[in-house]
C-alpha cells in the first residue's frame, strides 16, 4: 500500500510539471504571435544569433559547408516579382536567402525590417547567369546587370522559417 501512495504522489508531481511546461510554452508562442507575423515553418525567436555573431559565423564557413542556424537581421533587398527570396545585412556583408522549397514567400514591402530566420546557412560560388537573375528580379537596370562578369563567392541561406517583426 506503501509503494501504491509514492507511486500516486509521483505521477501527479511528473503531470503537474508536465502542465507548466505547456503552459509557459503556449505563453512564449503567444508573445512571438503578437510582435511578429510568421511565415514558412513555425518557428521562436530563442538561440537566435545576431547579425554580427552570423557574419563571423558565415567568415569560417568554406565552400559548400552547411550550417543548421538560426539568426536576426535586417532585410536590404526583396525580389519584386513576388517575394521568393530577401538579402539580410550582416555588418558589410549581405546574405542571400532562398525560401525551401519555393514553399512560401515573404512580403515585397519588407526593406529595412527585421526578421528572425531559421534554416541553412552556407557559401556558394554564384555564377554569372544567377547573378544577373536576381539583379533583374531586384528591380536593376540594364547597365547595372551587364556589369555583372565575373563569379562571385557569396553568403546564402535556405530558410525553412522566417518570423518579420511588426
């Protein structure tokens, strides 16, 4: 009868715990759910690095490493066709960031806002052809696209989640 007592006392402790667990959860959800507007895969806003812990991060990475990261920071650029990729500023440096799987897409009037992304970051050699792709769908003119010769060792990211602060 002894052990039945402890066994009882130990399974309401383990479901009372288990309770505020879901609760401060729910609570966090609903904080990121009021200052931000979220797209792709649900995602939070905790263990995101900065936009100057993710350029020293970016600076060790080699081509064709993987990173699995989560980061802030501010969008410069939106493809104006319809919002199928963004460039983030890290300090001087500008990533790239492509949405997985063409699954989702983010708005065109978002230069200058803070998001909060969540997926894969890596380095790649962009060719020539890409280059003046996504210089055409960011808006650029002709002359600006013909200067566009040469490879060029950039920072990208795929993203599976992105969060945009309102």
């Amino acid at each position: 009868m002894k052990n039945i007592n402890i066994l009882v006392v130990f399974l309401l402790s383990f479901i009372a715990c288990r309770g505020q667990e879901k609760l401060e959860k729910e609570e966090n959800t609903a904080d990121i759910q009021s200052h931000y507007q979220s797209f792709g895969q649900k995602i939070g806003t905790s263990e995101s690095l900065s936009d100057q812990e993710m350029a020293q991060k970016f600076d060790m990475l080699n081509v064709n490493d993987t990173l699995n990261t989560k980061f802030t920071a501010t969008v410069t650029d939106v493809c104006q066709a319809k919002g199928c990729w963004m460039k983030l500023s890290l300090n001087d440096k500008e990533v790239m960031v492509r949405f997985k799987d063409y699954g989702f897409f983010v708005p065109m009037d978002i230069s200058g806002k803070e998001v909060v992304v969540n997926g894969k970051a890596f380095v790649e050699a962009m060719s020539i052809a890409d280059q003046r792709h996504y210089a055409k769908d960011g808006g650029q003119s002709e002359a600006q696209i013909a200067k566009i010769t040469q490879p060029k060792k950039t920072y990208s990211f795929e993203a599976d989640g992105v969060l945009l602060k309102e």
